[in-house]
C-alpha cells in the first residue's frame, strides 16, 4: 500500500458487490479491504484502521445495525450505509446510530465512489479545522473537534458536530437543507436531504435548552438562535 493511500472497509455478503466496489475505489486510488459478514467486519476494522467503512445493512452473524452502533463505540471513522430497502426506516435508524450518509440499492459505482470521496474531503477538511467559533455559551473548536455549552461537554458524533459547526459559522443567517447537505457532506445528491433532518434532531437534543437553538424555518431549512443575550456572552467567531 502507498504511503497516504486511504484504506475503505467495504463489508457486504453479496461478493459481486464488494467486487464491483473494490473495482471502482482501487480505479480511484483507494486500499480496499473486504468483510462479508458483522463479526469479520469488527475484526477488519481492529486489524486495518480504515478511514472509512461502506457497511450493508443486511448482513450474516451481526446486521449493519448492530457493527455501526460497535463502531461508534470504538471510533469516529466515516460510515457509509448500504441498504436495498426503499423504506426509509433503515436510513433513519442507520443515522440515528452514527452513520455519516447512505446509498440505497441498486446503486450507481461511481456515484458510491462520489460519495465516498466527498464524506473524506469533508472530514479531512473539519481536521485541518480552523479558529474556534464561539456563539452565545456555545463554543466550537474545530482541530480540537470539541464542541461545549458553559462547562458542559457535547458529546456530538463526527457529522453532528460538523453540521452544528456549519450552522454557528453565520448564527441567525437561515441555511436550506441542500446548502448544509453540501457543506457538510460534501455532497448535493438529490432525495436525500433526510440525513439533514436526522441529524439536525440529534443536535437539538444535545444543545439541550441552556445553548443555542437550531430553529426550522418551514419548508427552508435551519438556523441557529443564539441564547438570550442576558444569559450568556455576546455571539462571535474569533
């Protein structure tokens, strides 16, 4: 493997996927290491630190479901879902255990490949961070990746926090879903603003009711309110 090579663990029990996949990654100049099962995919993922897991929902031994909620157990690495369900429900689900986006079957390679290109620029982006923004008692520090309300940590998963960091760089300024789907996940697919939703309710939840409120602005998208002015510093980025 080249040095700088990034490494994808693509875990699916249908072997022509994984090669089709493989196929389209390694054109691109990705390492590509293969499990086709949840058990086989937990000890890839020890064995191969991958920057990124392509993860089937429905798989032998332990379904996707229960390897994403392992994962974010261990790691912060990026997880793209695979699911050939048209439901809603396992995207959802998969969001909601910290899945960063999701493909549903059948799916185009290259706009796999698309996807898996533009979730690892966006992280390597939020790495390389920036100044810290601070929001009201919200403060955000970007190479830390730490976000904190007064004293109290939030404990934001990869997406969350780069979602609320877009979101805090222009307070009161209202952001459509397909802006932050863009900004956040690197990518303006359409038909999938629901991960935007998803996470946005995540967020609130850890927000809670003494920082910053995300706002809905119907059938528009989000912003972020700063708390009264009385109860915390004046919003700023600096």
């Amino acid at each position: 493997m080249l040095r700088g090579m990034k490494t994808i663990l693509v875990v699916d029990d249908e072997r022509n996927i994984v090669e089709l996949v493989r196929l389209y990654l390694e054109k691109e100049g990705f390492n590509v290491v293969a499990a086709s099962d949840g058990e086989q995919a937990l000890v890839q993922f020890e064995r191969t630190d991958p920057d990124l897991v392509v993860l089937d929902v429905m798989l032998p031994k332990m379904d996707g479901f229960e390897v994403c909620r392992e994962l974010r157990r261990r790691s912060d690495v990026p997880i793209l879902m695979l699911t050939a369900r048209s439901e809603d429900i396992d995207a959802i689900v998969g969001l909601e255990l910290g899945a960063d986006d999701y493909v549903t079957k059948p799916f185009n390679p290259r706009a796999l490949v698309a996807r898996v290109k533009a979730i690892l620029r966006r992280t390597d982006a939020t790495v390389r961070g920036g100044r810290p923004i601070q929001v009201g008692n919200l403060r955000i520090d970007p190479r830390r990746r730490e976000a904190s309300v007064g004293d109290r940590h939030l404990d934001l998963r990869a997406r969350e926090f780069d979602l609320l960091a877009a979101l805090a760089r222009d307070p009161g300024v209202v952001m459509t879903r397909d802006v932050l789907l863009e900004d956040v996940w690197g990518t303006d697919f359409p038909g999938e603003t629901r991960t935007v939703d998803v996470h946005v309710a995540e967020v609130r939840k850890k927000l809670s009711d003494d920082g910053p409120q995300v706002e809905t602005i119907r059938g528009i998208g989000y912003r972020l309110i700063p708390p009264p002015r009385n109860s915390a510093p004046d919003s700023q980025a600096g």
